[in-house]
C-alpha cells in the first residue's frame, strides 16, 4: 500500500488517527529525541532503504518538517520517520486499521495472535508447557505454527474461552463446533 519515502501523515498535531488517503491507522509504537541536524538522519535513513527505482539518484526525498515518511514494512505493520525543525527525530509505527463488519462485536485475531494471547493468559512458555505436559520448545512451535487440532480445546478450556477453538484454529473449528 505504502512505498518508501511515501508521505503518509503530519505530525504537527501529535499522534496521527488517519493517513492521507483518510485510512485509519493505529500507531503502535513512537519515539521522539533530541537530536540536532534530525533532517539528515532522516535523509539517510530514506536514501539507505529507499526502493531499487531511486537507488540511482543521489537523494530523491526531500525531508519536510513535521511529515512522517515510510522507511519499512514488517508484518502489516509500518514503519515511518519524521524531524522537526532540524532539532527533533521521530520515528512510529503502525498499523491500518479495518473497518469493522462484525457490528460491534470483537474481531477474530489472527491464529498466531489467538495462540500468542492464549500462552500469555496461561502464564507464558513454560506454564504452558508445564499445564500441556510438553517441552518449552513445542510450546514456542505452536506459536510459530499452529496448536495441534487435538489439544485446541483444552487451550480454550484452560485460559476460559478468552480465546476460542475457532481464534486457534480456524482452519478445523467453526462457530457450531464451539458450542458442542
């Protein structure tokens, strides 16, 4: 959605809510320091990451004050840069933020979100491990992969449907499934 050196929103407001285009975001994380000749950091920055198409030029991206620019992606998320009158760099990131069909009620997570919140409520690695009577490791596979079909429900069961069959495993569960 967003190329490098990409303009997305001001700052002269604080904390940004929408982009240019009016997409809501939600910012996840913000930094800002001190930090004298800020431009030039943010200059670099643009011209280190910048896409193939502006790698011959010598600086495509001119840095004005207070605009935030996009220096990465990562998981859906963004990452942008900003300076403030040559004295202040800041950096955020984001996320887009989907309007919302369910009327009102939660959105699911995405699977590795749901496992991530289950092995949270559970105590973390090793209490899960130790309440599935696995090792630590298996623990850190399934949120990198995927909780087995077979031990979904005891998962649900345990962290008391904060997270359900269905957040874990949509795949396998569906809502009728839940309920039997």
């Amino acid at each position: 959605m967003y190329d490098i050196g990409d303009k997305i929103c001001d700052m002269h407001y604080g904390l940004p809510s929408k982009d240019y285009d009016g997409n809501k975001i939600k910012v996840i994380n913000h930094i800002k320091i001190r930090l004298d000749n800020a431009e030039h950091l943010v200059r670099a920055l643009l011209h280190n990451v910048g896409s193939d198409k502006h790698k011959h030029l010598d600086n495509p991206y001119r840095v004005d004050n207070k605009y935030a620019m996009i220096v990465g992606h990562e998981f859906g998320r963004h990452q942008a840069v900003w300076s403030y009158d040559d004295r202040w760099f800041g950096m955020l990131e984001f996320e887009l933020v989907k309007d919302d069909p369910s009327n009102g009620e939660p959105p699911n997570p995405d699977p590795r979100e749901a496992i991530q919140m289950a092995i949270r409520l559970l105590g973390g690695y090793s209490e899960t491990a130790r309440k599935f009577q696995i090792s630590r490791s298996a623990v850190h596979q399934w949120s990198r992969l995927r909780v087995p079909a077979n031990r979904v429900r005891m998962m649900a069961r345990l962290v008391d449907h904060q997270v359900t069959p269905e957040q874990l495993r949509p795949d396998v569960f569906t809502e009728s499934d839940e309920e039997a």
